[in-house]
C-alpha cells in the first residue's frame, strides 16, 4: 500500500505494521541506538539498501549526514531509533506523530 505524504513523497507502509516506511541513504550501514543520540548504545546495524518504518520521532542529538543536519530522530521499533539525517522522509521536519 502507498500513501503521500504531506512533502508530497510517496511512501509505503510496513507489511502489516501500519507505519510508513522510508528508504535509508544510499550506501549507508546505519546505526540503530537505544535512544535520540549517538552517546547511547548502539543495538544493531541496518544493511545496505534498508528501508524503516517509523512510528514516531523525537528531538535529540543533533547529527549531520547525508540529508542535512538534524536533531529529529525516527523511532523504527521498541526501543530503537536512528537519526533523520540518515532517512529519505522527502521533508525536513516531522512526517509523523512526535514519541510520547
């Protein structure tokens, strides 16, 4: 199933999670942390060519990567976010429900 977004980006949904899903940087091994911010542990490694869905975003940190500088991070399961600088959301602010 695919959606559009408010940017105008299509999007689909996680299989059966209900949540949009987004492409992560070309050429990116991304790190999944156990919280908003590079200084948490890192709890696993997205591969090449992932997609992730996200349930909700957070301010934390702010990172720099391949889609601008950002302290937005996407919640992508229990637990487990990635900064937004990283995730082809086609915005640059919020494109889902804020965490909490």
């Amino acid at each position: 199933m695919a959606i559009e977004s408010d940017s105008g980006q299509v999007q689909s949904l996680a299989s059966g999670s209900g949540f949009p899903t987004f492409p992560v940087a070309p050429g990116y091994r991304v790190n999944v942390r156990n919280g908003p911010g590079t200084n948490y542990s890192v709890v696993r490694v997205l591969p090449l060519g992932a997609t992730v869905g996200i349930r909700c975003q957070c301010e934390g940190m702010t990172v720099s990567g391949p889609y601008g500088t950002t302290d937005l991070w996407d919640c992508i399961g229990n637990g487990e976010f990635v900064s937004d600088a990283y995730v082809k959301t086609g915005s640059d602010g919020w494109v889902t429900s804020r965490c909490g």
